[in-house]
C-alpha cells in the first residue's frame, strides 16, 4: 500500500514537473519573440535614418550645385 503511494506521488510529481517545463518553455518562446520584435523595430528605426539621411545629403549635394551653376 505503502509503495503505491509512493509511486502514485512519484507519478504527480513527474506530471508537476512536465508542466513546469512546459511552462518555461512557453516563457522562453514568449522572450525570444518579444526580442526579435524589438530588434525588428531596431532595424526598421536605422533603415528610416539612413534613408533620410541619404535623402537629406542628396538635396544638400543638390542645392550646392544650383549654387554654383547660378553663380
């Protein structure tokens, strides 16, 4: 009797320990799309300031040269 209960307990703790990592799997999984969002976002910020730049640079550059050729 004494033995089925222990295996019976040991059996309920194995099920508590399966969800448990189950669980911080899940969390796991929940970080690392949080962090890919996050430098997606990062990325996505660079791109925007080097496009503008460039277009900023371009018009300076433009604007320079209408100078010269107005005289």
């Amino acid at each position: 009797m004494r033995s089925e209960h222990d295996a019976n307990m040991a059996l309920v703790i194995m099920a508590a320990q399966d969800r448990i990592d189950e669980q911080r799997y899940q969390v796991k999984l929940a970080n690392k799309a949080e962090q890919e969002r996050k430098q997606d976002a990062n990325d996505k910020f660079w791109s925007h300031v080097f496009f503008v730049g460039t277009g900023a640079l371009v018009l300076i550059v433009l604007a320079f040269l209408y100078q010269i050729m107005k005289g």
